[in-house]
C-alpha cells in the first residue's frame, strides 16, 4: 500500500466513535429514546416503576390490552408454537395466515389481501417488484421511511424515482406530465393516506383523479389512516370514497391492530403476483402465529365496536383544542396524531424531561424524523384514554409550557 492511501485509511467506526449527540443529551438527563415499559395497560404504562400515562403510542384503539386480543393470542400460541420457522412461500404458511387474508380483503372491500412481517417490509415488498426498470415511481416528499427503502429496492432508478413537493398537487401533476411526455410506461404513485409525523390527510381524491388523468396507478400506505379515518375505520379510500378506485393499499398491524405485521390489498391478479415476486415476502419468516391471532381479533373488535374510532379521534380532538387554547403551537388536524411544534431541539428535550417526571410519556422529534428547526412533540392517543388522563396530559403540558416559557 502507498503512503498516500496509508495516509487516507480510516476505520468504518470512525463514525460511530465521533458520534456524540446522543450522549451530550444523555449527560443532560434528558434524552427521552429507547426507555423501557415495565408493564403496559395501554393509555398507563408502567417505567422506572411509575405509573405513566402514554400519549405517545400508535396502539390507536389500546386494543394491546383487550383481554380478548391477548387471549386469541395466547391460544394460537398454544396451537401453533411461537413461530412458523419458514417463510410464507414454503413451510410457514398456516391457516391463519389465510383467515385473516381472507377477513382483511372482505373487511376493505378488495379481491385479496397478503401478509408480510413487518409494516415496514409491506412498503419494501409491495414496491419492489411492482416497479420495473422502465417504470416510474411518483412519492410524496414526506412518505414514511419504509416507502423509501422500498423507492430504493425497485428497479427505478435516476430520474424514474421523482418526489413530488409534500401534498402539492400542482407538483404532482407536473411531474406527471414530464414523465408523460418522456413514456408511456407504468407509473406508481405511492402516498401515506394520513401522514405519520404531522398527522395530515392527504388529499387522495386529488391525488386519484391525476392518476386517472396520467394513467398511473395508486398504492396508499394506510398505517395511520386505518381504525381512524373512513367508514368504521377503513382507512383513507374509504374516507374519500374511493374505495373502487384505489389499486393497492397497504397497512402495518403495529398500530390499530395491536400486533406486528403488515398487509397489502388489491386486486386478486397483482396480489397474486405479489405473492410470486415479492422478496421480503419469499426471504422472510412469516408473521409469527400469536401475531396474527392478535390482529385477527383486533380485526374483530374494530368490526364490532366501530364506535372506537370516534372515540379515538374526539380524544385527539379533545387534547389539539385543549392545547391550542393554552397557547402551544400546534398543528392542526382531524386525526389521532397531535404534533406540538418547539421548534428547538433541546427546548423539546427539557420539555420532554418535564412532562415524563410529571407522569406523562410523549414522543419528541427532531430532525432527520422532522425537517430541520421543526422539533416537535409528536402526541398520539387512544380511544382507551379516559378523560381524567386527557385532562392530566394537558394539565401538565400547562405547568411544563409556562415554566418553559413556551406559552
Ligand atoms: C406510515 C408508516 N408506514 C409503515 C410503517 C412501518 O410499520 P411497522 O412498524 O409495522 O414496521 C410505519 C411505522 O412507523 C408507518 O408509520
């Protein structure tokens, strides 16, 4: 080796040695990430032995704590084991698998449905093999990361991977055009139906008639859309009714449905194809057998108690006017995401701090999760949230807000 590359080597890890940031906010006492829950009810938590309310989760119906959820679990356990061992596409299939395939695609009112691991491995696998060399994909800026990554396994590269401005509808039409007037191959535009950070809705009846116009097809990624938004909660198509129109949507079971897990519905042929193309689907275990029993019968409770979901989204409300009429920036919306703006990182820090020593849980986000000098508190609720812990959340936000000097 010559001096000059001598010279120019340096380690892999230099990166994860001069990193640094998470540590100063450590040694400030208020770093507020990967803290561990001792015991959970769903809206109280238990954490370094407190009760804590969580106004942070996405357990958007608290439906993690229904005795009926955790007990179709346990018995699926007792039936099948801890784990199918295989992927879907060779031993680790079971009936359960095909259940609630068979119940989501008649509850979203498509031909099919497919499950996949993960939520994040839904976006990875529905795209992937979708999207072809030729083929353009169109992605709102702000689309959830695993719509990224899989922006990134598809075969579109270069100028076939186009990011319309976040919710601008003339951005998009314009992209189409350009696209348009280059081929006349497949185009997917890909959305999140509610976004996941700021908690809007995005526009898909607009979105839809583009589509029309420029013939492309729509895949909306309804994670914090559905058990929300939509007819007893089925999601953004529904809330547009556009439920005939939308080609593909896809969900993750980590929210409303109580598990880990994640599908896509459509059409029986794409799903078909899916189930043949789909790497993350092929090359990965499949959703272990208590995960789907759990968000098979939190299936159930949404279909029988619809209601949840207002309650859901009038507990949301509730805290967004309550907070609002404090003084706090806050954006706002009609979902169960109520995002506080701080706009500086270590103001959210000591605001986290104060809140969780006051017996509240929020999630605090900063850059790259927000785009930069947007630091906010990143509220989410459920419909299990009783009114004394709404009032409590914004009783404390009171106290830590005025001595903060935020409002
Ligand atoms: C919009 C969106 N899509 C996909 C995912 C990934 O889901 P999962 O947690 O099941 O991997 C999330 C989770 O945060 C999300 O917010």
């Amino acid at each position: 080796m010559s001096s000059a590359t001598q010279q120019k080597t340096q380690s892999l890890f230099k990166k994860c040695l001069d990193f640094t940031r998470a540590d100063d906010i450590k040694a400030k006492g208020i770093y507020p990430y990967f803290r561990a829950l001792q015991d959970s009810e769903g809206p109280v938590v238990k954490m370094e032995n407190r009760k804590i309310i969580m106004a942070g989760s996405n357990n958007y119906l608290g439906l993690t704590a229904h005795p009926y959820v955790k007990e179709k679990a346990i018995e699926a356990i007792k039936k099948y084991g801890t784990s199918c061992s295989g992927s879907r596409y060779l031993t680790g299939t079971i009936d359960l698998h095909n259940e609630l395939e068979n119940k989501l695609a008649k509850f979203m009112g498509k031909e099919a449905a497919l499950l996949f691991s993960t939520g994040f491995q839904t976006g990875q696998g529905v795209i992937q093999p979708l999207v072809r060399r030729h083929d353009t994909l169109v992605s709102d800026k702000e689309n959830h990361a695993s719509i990224v990554a899989g922006n990134m396994l598809s075969k579109a590269s270069g100028t076939n991977v186009v990011r319309y401005k976040h919710c601008d509808m003339e951005d998009l039409e314009s992209q189409l055009q350009k696209i348009r007037e280059k081929n006349k191959h497949g185009i997917l535009i890909v959305v999140d139906g509610v976004f996941s950070t700021f908690g809007e809705i995005c526009p898909l009846d607009e979105v839809n008639t583009l589509a029309k116009k420029y013939s492309a097809e729509v895949l909306v990624d309804d994670a914090h859309a559905f058990g929300v938004i939509g007819k007893g909660g089925r999601g953004s198509a529904s809330h547009f009714n556009l439920e005939d129109d939308i080609d593909l949507t896809l969900c993750t079971f980590s929210k409303t449905l109580a598990s880990i897990g994640g599908f896509v519905v459509g059409n029986e042929r794409v799903i078909n194809y899916l189930k043949h193309h789909s790497s993350a689907l092929i090359f990965s275990a499949s959703p272990a057998p208590a995960s789907v029993a759990a968000a098979s019968a939190a299936l159930d409770v949404l279909e029988q108690q619809p209601q949840l979901c207002e309650q859901l989204r009038s507990n949301a409300n509730y805290i967004r006017t309550s907070l609002i009429s404090l003084g706090f920036d806050v954006i706002d919306g009609e979902t169960a995401i109520v995002p506080v703006l701080i706009r500086d990182d270590e103001k959210a820090f000591k605001l986290w701090s104060e809140l969780f020593s006051d017996g509240i849980f929020v999630n605090v986000f900063i850059t790259p999760a927000t785009p930069p000098g947007k630091a906010m508190m990143r509220n989410s609720f459920m419909a299990s949230h009783t009114q004394n812990h709404l009032d409590k959340v914004i009783e404390s936000y009171a106290k830590a807000g005025k001595k903060l000097g935020i409002i």
